[in-house]
C-alpha cells in the first residue's frame, strides 16, 4: 500500500466506519396463508387485507403501492412507473409487465440543441414522462387480479383524505427536498406546511390526491389517461412550460414481457427485461458463478473485490447496450450466455481494482419496492418509483400527483440506443427480482436505490444463498455501492481490515451513510414446509406482515 492509501485509509478510520446502526435484530416473519413486505407499515397493512379478504397476491401487491404513493410521497406515486414480475402458481410461469412511460412527442432533440444541455435537467418539465402507474395497476388486476380496482385504492383514498401519521424515515427524506418542493407553486401548497416539510409523527393530509385516486376508483384508469386528470396536467404543463399533450396520455400502454433470466447454481433468477437495468443482475451473477465465493469469507476484501470488479464489468455493458428495446435490439442472449461471462470474468485481477472498463461485445434515488404472496402460492414482485426524491418536483396541478423525471435517464449522445428521442422510454433503473427453484417460487425480493439496485440485490441474493443467512440477516448486513472509477462507498458496520484489504487492493473507499444504500423486502418460500418468510429493511419504516 503506497503513502497516499495509507493517509487516506487513516483518515477513513477517523472519520469513522461506525458501528452499524442496522445491526440484525429482527425476526423473519413468518405465515402460512399470504404475506406483504413493504418500506411502510400502513402499506403493508393495506396489502395484508386484501389477502384476508379472498385477494390475490397482485390486488395486494397494487393496493400496497397505491397507499405508498400516499403515506411515502417522495419515492412513488401515480405519476411514476412501475415494472413487476408476477408468479403464477397454476402454471409455475412468471410473467414480466413493463408500466413505463415515454418522453412527449413534440418534445424533440433540436429543443436540447438549442439550449446546448449536455444532459436532460433532473428537475424540470424535459425530465417529465408519461406516467405509467395507472394503467400498470389496471393491465395487473385484470390479468391476476379478483378484486376491483376501486376496492385495491380504498385504502389510498382514506389515508389520502384522513391523513396518517409521517413515519420517521419519510420525514428525514421529505425534510432534505424542501428546497425542491419549494420551486413548483402546486407542489408548495401541496406538499410543505408553511414552508416546511411536516415533522415525524404530524398527520399529514392530501385532500386533491384524494380527489384524483376516487375519479380512478369510480371511472377506471380512462379517468387517467383520457379524462379530467390527463386534462388538468396538460393545462399545467401548457401554462409553465411543459411538453405533454392528450395524445401523450391517450397513446400510453403498459407491455407484458416475457422475463430474462440466468441459471445460477441451479436456481433461476429472473428479472425484466431493457429498457430496465435488471440485465445487470444476471450478468454480475453469471460472471461470479466462476468463483467459489462460499470459501471467501463474507465482506472480507477478497470477497467484495470480486464482487464489485463484476458490477464494474456488467455496468459497463448496461451503459453502452440498454435503451427501449422497441427503438433498436439489444443482444440479450449473446450477453446472457456462459461463455461471454467466461470472457468477462477473465479480466478481474484478483489483486488490482480496475478502473474505467468498456462494454465486451462489439455490436452495432427514491424508489419502493414491495413483494406479496398469497395462500395459492401466487406470488408479486412489485416495484415503483418517481426517480428522484419527489420526482422532476413539479405537480400536475390541481391533481395533486407529483410527477417523475424518468426523462433525466436518457443521454444526449447521438446514436446511443438511450439517446433522447420523441415517443421513447428511458433507461429504467427500477427491477423486481423473482427465484425459482425447480420450476417453482423460491423468493422474490428487490434492493431500491437508483443505480445500487443490481448490485445491492447481488449482495443480498448471495449472502443468503452462499453464506446461508436468512433474507433478513442478508437485508440486514452492511452494504458497499460501488460508484465510478474505483471509488467504494462502504456501510457504516463494515469492519475496518475490509476498507483497509480494499484499499490495498487499489479501490477508493469511502464511509457512508445508510441512505445512499437503499432498502430492501423479500419474501422466501421455505422448499420444506412451503412456510413464507418474510423480511423487511431496518433502513425504512416499513414490515413484513403476514397472517
């Protein structure tokens, strides 16, 4: 190790790798007859009636998201995205349903040429994209569903219009975007109180939220996309400055797909498949697969160098290949193959952090993620978001609905198959997770957190099948989030000789706090007793629920 690692690391110590605040402590639950784990309690509670009331997994699962929206505004809503996997118990099959939107059509690449943008603003009207969300719930219950879609969204609409009580890791969150919900006059009026995001443990209310979740409820999704509400956000884009029209709304649809997936020691992970970055998933375990990780010992240096010199080498891929497959194909199989991951697995050094890696083949922050199971052993991989904390931060409205800056996941650079284009949906950076194991349910789960997602599920996915920790106790450990380059940020709880190994190797490690990590729910069903265990993030304010 030269001088400069050894001042560094001394100074890492003394700013500290503290003790970890998420230290294990809670218990799987567990149930027989149906399950919700989610990042909010109420959320939770919501999902869990509809499974006591004869509802399958995917009306709890969209019952559970429609109450975040509400009691977790910064992270999802009806004016985000959403992408699941749905395990169908009947048919041991699982399907895949991309709910994302796309950019505005007249919105047009001259208009970020004349402005010289080097990147698509994250806080503005060219971030905003169709929202999805609506009919993703609407094309889900009808497909998997038994209850109405006005029955999933009654717990919505109470919270929406009697108010909860802000949880404590919501309040932190919407206390650190006050200056965002400050710009927008809706937002403002909506979403502070005199100024000011509302307190831990205030009960908050969102009276023309409300409003707009009982037109859905009573008219369906076309209330949505072809009615008063797509109607009142064009009217605001118009007036400020936005690019939405009615024919953005009208033409949106949500798209089943059939998943990706790699065999990984004899188990099936599955995921969605582009514009979504789960790609990066398989290819992180594909490229592990060759190293006999079980014999390393957890979150040693060895053991995370391995891990995060396989993240450097699938991000690279999923920087250059994944866009809107419907824009240009993505050669999915050539890099899903074993003998391509051989290739890449052969330019981790084992003693030597890498620094800038290219894609191998040569062809042409605030999210929720939830999981259900029901007493038929149906099972929902659910996840939702608005990109950002409180999306582009731009209300539409009297709706009440914040709505995303997915559009800031498109780059500017000419031919790039994310390149910024009319009518086209964006890198996705949101991923549900699904396991199989002989053809059947064994987990599904999902890490929350942007970019950190693919690698924080490898993390967890592997902790618990190599090093034999319960999901809980896997959700629990500390996290590394690999950046850019070779810097390493590393959980508060991870022991000191592993930042020190790390460094050594040739990485830039950093300390930092839980919330750059994410937070994490799974549910496993137990191949033996067929017993559901549930696990939920320490990092959140949410639970596992079942009965």
């Amino acid at each position: 190790m030269g001088i400069g690692a050894e001042r560094e690391l001394r100074t890492l110590e003394r700013r500290g790798i503290r003790a970890n605040p998420y230290r294990a402590g809670r218990s799987l639950t567990m149930s027989r007859h149906g399950i919700v784990a989610t990042s909010h309690v109420l959320a939770s509670q919501a999902g869990l009636d509809l499974l006591r009331t004869g509802g399958t997994a995917m009306d709890a699962a969209v019952a559970a998201a429609a109450t975040l929206g509400v009691v977790e505004p910064m992270s999802v809503g009806l004016g985000g995205d959403v992408w699941l996997l749905y395990y169908e118990a009947r048919t041991g099959r699982v399907h895949a349903l991309n709910g994302s939107g796309r950019s505005p059509r007249r919105l047009s690449p001259d208009h970020f040429r004349r402005r010289a943008f080097k990147a698509v603003p994250v806080r503005s009207w060219e971030a905003v994209t169709v929202p999805g969300a609506v009919d993703a719930f609407a094309a889900a219950l009808e497909r998997f569903g038994r209850k109405s879609l006005a029955a999933v969204l009654t717990p919505a609409i109470r919270y929406a219009e009697e108010g909860f009580g802000v949880t404590e890791v919501v309040a932190r969150t919407w206390k650190q975007h006050e200056k965002t919900l400050s710009v927008d006059p809706w937002a403002r009026s909506l979403y502070l109180v005199d100024g000011s995001a509302p307190r831990a443990g205030e009960v908050f209310r969102q009276p023309r939220l409300g409003e707009s979740l009982k037109l859905i409820a009573e008219a369906g999704p076309g209330a949505f996309y072809r009615g008063p509400i797509a109607e009142e956000i064009v009217r605001h884009a118009r007036e400020s400055g936005g690019f939405l029209t009615l024919e953005d709304f009208d033409q949106h649809r949500s798209e089943w797909v059939d998943p990706i997936s790699v065999n990984y020691r004899g188990l099936e992970v599955c995921q969605c498949p582009p514009n979504g970055q789960g790609l990066g998933v398989l290819l992180m375990l594909n490229i592990l697969e060759g190293f006999d990780l079980a014999a390393l010992r957890l979150n040693s240096a060895p053991y995370l160098h391995l891990l995060i010199e396989a993240k450097k080498l699938a991000y690279a891929d999923l920087g250059r290949y994944v866009g809107d497959p419907a824009a240009g194909s993505i050669p999915i199989q050539d890099l899903l193959s074993k003998p391509y991951a051989e290739a890449r697995r052969r330019l981790i050094d084992p003693s030597r952090a890498a620094g800038r890696l290219e894609p191998g083949l040569r062809a042409g922050s605030d999210t929720v993620y939830l999981a259900t199971v029901d007493a038929e052993g149906n099972a929902a991989s659910f996840i939702s978001s608005l990109f950002a904390g409180f999306g582009s931060g731009i209300v539409g409205g009297a709706t009440g609905i914040l709505l995303q800056n997915r559009g800031a996941g498109f780059t500017l650079k000419p031919g790039h198959p994310n390149a910024y284009a009319p009518g086209k949906r964006p890198y996705h950076t949101i991923i549900p997770a699904m396991v199989l194991r002989g053809g059947r349910l064994y987990a599904a789960f999902g890490v929350m957190g942007g970019p950190m997602q693919p690698q924080g599920q490898v993390q967890v996915l592997l902790a618990h099948l190599e090093h034999g920790l319960t999901m809980q106790e896997a959700i629990d450990l500390p996290r590394w989030r690999h950046m850019a380059g070779r810097e390493v940020r590393l959980e508060h709880g991870m022991a000191h000789r592993t930042a020190r190994g790390l460094a050594a190797l040739g990485h830039r490690v950093r300390p930092a706090g839980g919330e750059e990590f994410g937070g994490a729910q799974a549910i496993v069903v137990d191949p033996g007793t067929g017993t559901y265990l549930g696990a939920s993030d320490p990092r959140k304010d949410g639970a596992a629920l079942g009965y």
